[in-house]
C-alpha cells in the first residue's frame, strides 16, 4: 500500500496537467516569449500594408486568413512594386514550403485526431506554435489533451498577430518611419532562438549555415529571389551532407 501511494499521486497530477483547459493554458503561457517578438513583426507589417497599394481589408484579410507573417510581408511588397500574380503565388509558396516540414514532424500526434481538429491546428502550425507545440508532444506522459495545448499556442499567435496588424494599420500610420526604428530585429532573433536548440546534428548545422550564407549573398536580387534560392541551397545541403554521413557510416 505505501509503494502504490506515490504511483497514484503522480497519476492524479498527471491527469490534472493534462486536464483540456490546463493543457490550452499552457499552451498559451509557454507561447508568451514568441509573442514578445511577433508584436513589433505584427505592428509593421500592418503600418507598412497600408502605404504599399494594400486596402484596409486587404492586409487584415491576410493576417485573418493567410496568417502567415512572412509571406505577408514578401506578398505586400511585391504586390507594391508590381509583381505579377504567378511570381507572387510562387515566391509565397516557396518561402512556406518549410510549412510541410512541420507538418510531417505532427503527423504522428495529429493522425488520430478527427479532420476538423487536423484542418484547424494545420491552419494555425506557425513557426513559434510549431516551436512550442513538438515540444511538448515529445514529452513522455500519458495526456490525452495535447492538442489542446497546441491549440492555445495557437489561438494566442492569431490573436496576437491580428491584433498587432489592426494596430499597425490604425495608430502606425502616425509612425511613418516605423520600418526603420528596428523593431523589426525582434523577430530575427526570436527566429533564432527557436532554431538554435533544434540543431543537434551536422545536416542541421550545415542546412542552417548554407541558407543564412547564400541569403546573405543573394540578398540584392530582385522579387525576393534570394530567399527562395537560399531556402532551396539550405535544404540540399542538408540532405547532401545527411547522404555524406551515411556513406561514411555504413563504409
């Protein structure tokens, strides 16, 4: 009897972490520190839509309906120099294919979830949710209710971003020299600290570098190019260097 007390607490906790309104309030605390970096983000983009040939409903239609921050960004601008429709179909589409990366790493815990709760956590799998949300379906215990903490992730990033882009486009028009206060550097480096822990092998590391490198260097080219060429350089470099390993090992 007294071994199994301690079992039984440790249960009872377990359960009550992973009760669906403990999980959803997790979600949305451990979000916290991503969001800190995502408002500045928000707040520019939503100044910056409006003086860039974008309606009010526009960029909040965008933010409600794509809420994806950088192809909102890409998408403003090249609608603002001009850009034909298929270049900006196809630079957004480009820039977010990273999106199908997180996807495949969610499969195993989304699989059993019914399809209203798959479209509807697809729809919010932001960079920062994703971040927080792999994380805590890693964790080995016996909650059923994860998704609920991806889901308060979630609903605090589209909250927040909305927010910040109705902001952006009501009192940011009384900043017109908001894009170059460097607010904008909060985003890069939440970027980066939500990187930095997930590289633990040298594909990872050699992706990471090559993609920041060729970025760095393609930097001037015209429609956003140099992202997409980055982003294509990243990801054969990392799987050239995972087939690298693997030769070595099996040698």
């Amino acid at each position: 009897m007294e071994t199994s007390q301690p079992t039984q607490l440790q249960t009872t906790a377990t359960k009550a972490y992973g009760s669906p309104s403990a999980e959803f309030i997790a979600g949305f605390r451990d979000t916290f520190p991503l969001v800190v970096g995502a408002v500045p983000f928000g707040i520019i983009f939503g100044a910056l839509a409006g003086t860039e040939g974008l309606s009010f409903w526009a960029a909040m239609g965008m933010s409600l309906f794509v809420f994806a921050g950088a192809s909102q960004f890409i998408g403003a601008e090249l609608v603002a120099t001009g850009t034909s429709w298929q270049i900006i179909v196809i630079t957004t589409f480009i820039v977010n294919l990273r999106h199908l990366l997180y996807g495949a790493s969610m499969v195993p815990y989304y699989r059993k979830l019914s399809h209203f709760w798959k479209i509807v956590l697809s729809f919010g799998l932001t960079d920062e949710t994703f971040a927080v949300a792999i994380g805590r379906y890693r964790k080995k215990d016996n909650s059923d209710h994860k998704h609920f903490y991806n889901l308060g992730s979630m609903v605090f990033m589209y909250t927040n971003w909305n927010l910040c882009t109705l902001l952006g486009l009501t009192v940011g028009k009384t900043f017109p020299g908001i894009a170059t206060m460097g607010l904008d550097f909060a985003m890069p480096a939440t970027f980066i600290g939500m990187v930095i822990p997930y590289l633990t092998k040298s594909p990872m590391w050699a992706s990471v570098i090559t993609a920041g490198s060729v970025a760095l260097m393609t930097h001037s080219l015209p429609h956003k190019l140099g992202l997409i060429i980055a982003a294509l350089a990243g990801v054969a470099a990392g799987i050239v260097w995972e087939i690298m390993n693997e030769r070595k090992c099996s040698q």
